[in-house]
C-alpha cells in the first residue's frame, strides 16, 4: 500500500491544531476558576479588615478608589499591609503622624516630597533623613480627590 506524504503531514498538523485548542480550553477554564477564587479570596480579606456597613456611600466610593490609586502608584515602595517597612516606611497612621501640621503639607508631601525637603519643612526633612536621603516620588499630576482617596484607602487597611 502506498502511503502519501502529505496525508501524514495532514495528521501530524490535526494532532498539533487539537492539542492547541485543549490547551486554550484548559487556559480558559483555569483562568475562569481562578479568577473566581480571587474574587472570593479579595471579598472575604475586604470584609474581615473593615466594616463597610459604616462607611458612607461616598467613603466606600473613595476607599475603593484609592485602593486601586495605592496599587498603580504606591505599592512598588510601600507595603500593602501598611505596617510594615518596604522600600518606603510603613503608611499606618500617616495622618496621625502629620497631625501637627495642616494636611495641607501631608499632600505636598505626596504630590512632591522633594519640594518639601528643599523648603526645609521639618516633618519633610526628617523623613527624609530617616530615609537615607531617598526622596519619595513625584505625583505632581495626582489630584486632591485622588491623594484623598489613597489616605481614605490607607486609614481603611486594618
């Protein structure tokens, strides 16, 4: 019997082309559960660190904002639990901690620290000599409601 070479390149290339589609089914399915898990996962973490049944509409708004503004700009350097030094110090009780100065000079502080330190703030400087002379990032382009809901974000973290 005579076999023809593109008959057995025709087989090889349907086990190739079934082999990827079980593979992309397998993808698709995995990402499916996985995704389902970390939502799960993030309800159950979110509502064991604070009770959003006493949280204004407006304050959950900005929480929830914040918390994905805290992701994009501020997780490289500093930690997600907020108690804990990372490459910045830990932001537990930030606000407490400029509580002797107006909250004015705590967004300074988070839109342009450098700037601070050059005026020779005393909260700035001594951060920044704690620090080791690491200034923190710039946001000049973050807002108030936005450096708003990173803070409310922070104050939520239990």
């Amino acid at each position: 019997m005579k076999t023809y070479p593109f008959l057995k390149v025709l087989i090889k290339l349907y086990w190739l082309l079934l082999l990827i589609v079980l593979g992309l089914f397998t993808v698709t399915i995995t990402n499916t559960f996985l995704s389902e898990e970390t939502d799960k996962t993030i309800a159950v973490t979110t509502t064991s660190k604070t009770n959003f049944s006493t949280i204004s509409p407006e304050l959950l708004g900005s929480v929830a904002a914040g918390k994905k503004l805290f992701r994009t700009n501020c997780a490289t350097c500093h930690n997600k639990n907020m108690k804990s030094d990372m490459t910045g110090p830990a932001l537990a009780g930030v606000r407490a901690r400029w509580s002797d100065y107006p909250e004015s000079d705590l967004f300074a502080w988070i839109k342009n620290a450098t700037k601070l330190i050059e005026a020779g703030h005393p909260k700035a400087v001594e951060i920044y000599t704690k620090w080791n002379k690491v200034p923190m990032t710039a946001f000049n382009n973050m807002t108030e409601a936005e450096v708003t809901a990173i803070l409310d974000y922070i104050d939520s973290v239990k």
